[in-house]
C-alpha cells in the first residue's frame, strides 16, 4: 500500500476516487473520465464543522461527510496515472489539511454499466470537529449564518444543490435545507 499524507491508494498508477460534496461540481483535480456512481454503507451528512472554508473557529459552517448507513449517489472520477500525483496532492490539500476528519476507504463504486473499486472520503467521527448528527432547525442555522475563506456556507449548500439537479440526483432532504437557509437569510 502507498501512502500519501493521509490518502491510502493501493494502485501504484491510476485509480477512481467519488465525489459526493463540492468535489462533484469543483473537483481540484483533472480527471480522465467521470460517472455518476453510487456507493452503499454511507449517506452524504452535513457532519462536519468547517471553521475555514464556510466557517470560522468562532462560528463554525459545516460540511458534507460521507456517514456511516445508507447509499449516496455521486460522481466517480477516473484519475489516470499520470495525473495521479498531482490529484493526491490535490485532495489532500483541500480535504485532508489540518485535521484528521476524513479517512480514505476503498469501496466498490457502482457506476451506471460496471463496478469498480474506488477510493472515497469517510468521516472520521473521533475527530474534534465531527459534528455528529444536528437538528435539521441547528444546520439550517448554521449554514444560513457562516462565511469562510471560500464563501458563504449557503453557497456551498446551493451548488450542491444545483450539481444534484443537473446529474437528477433526488436529494429532497437537501432541498428542503437550501429553503430553509434562504428563508433564515431573508
């Protein structure tokens, strides 16, 4: 197994990764191939606290983690191996960079003609700024309120939102949070 900071990529070459929050419609990363895919033992959660990119240490955002139970519907990327390095590189940077929050798991990604073993982002729940599961009224709050060094935590939210609807990924859930968060808003 090869080690990269953080990321555990068994293929010395290439290798597929899912996106299931901001890396679906802002991958940092070039891909040679993209799938919608579903993966099974998790659901996209809004579990983690971001106090930089949404939030700060003061007033925290959150995030979407990959929690344990469930299905998600995303996007698997295919990273070839010569844009390997770069891509780990990458995913580290935006997703692994201080805190421990997130742990690479190898899982099979269902793709729309095949599966495929794949690499995704899990939630790491004994990690300081895991979130656990809060009240729709308490992530709503904090979304609609906190702003970070990418931007407001609703925007966030809301190209989440729009990525969903353009791959006709059903995520009512989310949907009813954005109204939530507008309405906090306005």
């Amino acid at each position: 197994m090869t080690t990269h900071n953080g990321l555990h990529i068994r293929e010395p070459d290439g290798f597929w990764f899912f996106g299931y929050g901001s890396l679906m419609w802002d991958p940092p990363f070039t891909a040679a191939e993209s799938h919608r895919a579903r993966i099974f033992g998790y659901h996209r959660s809004f579990c983690v606290s971001s106090e930089t990119y949404r939030g700060t240490p003061e007033n925290p955002g959150l995030s979407l983690g990959l929690d344990s139970g469930g299905s998600c519907t995303g996007v698997a990327f295919r990273i070839s191996g010569q844009a390997r390095a770069e891509a780990v590189r990458q995913i580290e940077a935006r997703e692994m960079d201080d805190d421990p929050i997130y742990i690479c798991r190898p899982l099979k990604l269902h793709l729309p003609d095949r599966q495929v073993d794949g690499y995704a982002l899990v939630v790491n729940h004994h990690d300081r700024i895991f979130a656990g599961r809060l009240s729709f009224k308490e992530t709503a709050r904090r979304i609609a309120t906190c702003h970070g060094d990418r931007g407001p935590n609703i925007d966030y939210l809301a190209n989440t939102v729009a990525q969903l609807d353009r791959m006709n990924i059903p995520e009512g859930h989310l949907h009813a949070l954005l109204r939530r968060a507008q309405a906090i808003n306005s």
